[in-house]
C-alpha cells in the first residue's frame, strides 16, 4: 500500500509553516534525484510524502500569477488587525488563512501515487465534496475555476474551499484551505481568488450551528486517503 505521514501542526504562523513545507518539498526532490529512486518507486509500500493540516495565524498569500490589485487595503493596514501578508509560488490569486479554517499542504511525489497534476487536484476537489456531503452540504465544481463551491451553478455561488498548487519534477507544495468555522470577516480585504463577484463561506455558516473542526480532519483525511488511493497514517 501506498503511504504518506500525517502530521497535525495544530496552529502554527504562516512563516514557520512554509519553511517547514519548502524543507520536505526539497527532501522529496533529492530523494527523486538519488540513485535508488526506481527502486524505491518500484516498491508498492514506499513512502511518498506527507500531508500537514494546519490552522494559521491570519495571514493574506498572493499567488505568482495574482494581481496585487485584489489585496484590497495595504498592509500597513494588515499589520494593524493583526495579519501578515506573503506573495508565494503556488497558482492562483489572493487568499486568507486564518483560525477555524482547516489548511492542507500535501507534499506527495505523485510519480509514485500513479496520478497526474490534473488529476491530484479533482483528487483535491473531490475530497472536500465528500466531507461537505458527510455533513449534508452539497458542493460542486465551477468550470475554469477551481476550488469547491455551493451552489456552483447559481448567482450565489460562494466558495468553501481554496486550492492553489505548486508542483516540481511530479513533487507537490501548497494545496487546499476548508473554511470550517472561519470568521469571514476577514475576506472583506480581498478578492477572494481574484473573483469580483462570487462570495465566501463556511461549514458553520451554511449548517447554522457549530462544527467540531477535529472532527473534519479526521473526514478529510479519509477521503484524501479514498481519492488518492493511499494509505494516510500517523
């Protein structure tokens, strides 16, 4: 079987975690350069990869191709609520991290999970709608923009799940943001993915009542685990 490590970082400021991210990526790279990496790769219970769920401080991130005019105030501005803001190297536009919302940088070395880019991040996709459903939430896909939505079809399309990936040599970073029980708020300084006219949500906000956030770990952990074939352990 397939294995990746699970590690719950807990709450953890973005800096920190990105350095932590950038030191497995680069390890996962050497190890694609050694000379036993066929071997390794032919071997059916190699390990390949991590996956770190994280809650962040808040905290903006531009990706390298967003537009700088969807940050919305200065961060002068930022720093005054209490925010930072990075421009990193995933895909997409603007986004925010902050607590309550359930952040996961899966570090995987795809040649050895046997998928394609494209088809790690429906994996991505896929995922979250499954644990939207497991709560009662129906969510979908919007053609030529990714990430999960509710009501995907409608004027009132809002978005419950950011997804921005890098990926080097088959070797992914960055990945996906659930908003659980984030205080939305703080979407009103962007254009969330560089949209002008689709909104944010959450788990909570479209349930109406709390949701224990450990449990949603748990549930998308299992459904990463369903969707990409692998066993997640800890």
């Amino acid at each position: 079987m397939k294995r990746v490590l699970y590690r719950d970082l807990g709450r953890m400021g973005y800096s920190e975690c990105w350095a932590l991210q950038l030191s497995e990526f680069e390890r996962m790279l050497d190890s694609k350069r050694g000379a036993d990496y066929q071997a390794l790769k032919s071997d059916g219970s190699a390990f390949m990869g991590k996956l770190l769920l994280v809650e962040h401080d808040h905290v903006y991130t531009l990706g390298k191709s967003g537009k700088q005019q969807n940050m919305l105030v200065s961060e002068e501005y930022l720093r005054s609520i209490g925010a930072e803001f990075f421009h990193i190297d995933r895909g997409g536009d603007v986004t925010y991290h902050g607590p309550g919302q359930i952040v996961g940088y899966p570090i995987l070395d795809l040649e050895q999970v046997g998928i394609s880019l494209r088809d790690y991040i429906d994996s991505l996709e896929e995922s979250i709608i499954g644990v939207c459903r497991e709560w009662g939430v129906e969510a979908g896909r919007i053609a030529g923009a990714s990430g999960v939505w509710i009501e995907p079809e409608s004027a009132r399309a809002r978005k419950i799940c950011a997804i921005g990936v890098r990926a080097s040599r088959y070797v992914t970073m960055h990945g996906f943001a659930m908003n659980v029980k984030t205080d939305l708020k703080y979407f009103n300084h962007i254009n969330p993915c560089g949209f002008v006219d689709r909104g944010v949500t959450s788990l909570e906000k479209e349930l109406a009542r709390e949701v224990d956030i450990e449990t949603v770990k748990s549930q998308i952990v299992k459904h990463l685990s369903e969707k990409l074939k692998i066993e997640i352990y800890k």
